[in-house]
C-alpha cells in the first residue's frame, strides 16, 4: 500500500514522495518515476527533483565556481 507523503509543482512539473513501508519510497518527477528508494537515495532524489525545477524557474543559478 502506497502513502502518499508531501507534493508540489515546480516550474510546471508535480513532485511526489510517496512511501511503500518502512525504508522504501518512491519519488516521481513530472514523468520520472524512482522507486524502491530507501529513505537516503529518496531524500537525494527528492533534492534533486526540487533544486532542478527551481532551476528551470529561473530560481537557482547551478553554473559551477568561476562559470559565466
């Protein structure tokens, strides 16, 4: 049975952490689906998803040290 857990949009794409049970999750991206996550590579991929869209929004700048 699948929990759903906490949700949003970014930039036009939903963002979903959903849990199975105890250590296991699925994180979905617009059409992006990650799942049998434990609770370290679901926080990761959820951080990811998050920081991207703000990316795409014009939100974050990602260019690395020193990149015009």
């Amino acid at each position: 049975m699948s929990k759903a857990c906490w949700s949003t949009e970014i930039a036009g794409f939903a963002i979903k952490l959903s849990q199975q049970g105890c250590d296991r999750f699925t994180v979905t991206y617009g059409k992006q689906i990650e799942s049998k996550r434990s609770y370290a590579q679901a926080a990761a991929s959820l951080g990811e998803a998050i920081m991207h869209a703000l990316v795409c929004e014009d939100r974050l700048d990602n260019r690395q040290k020193g990149e015009r």
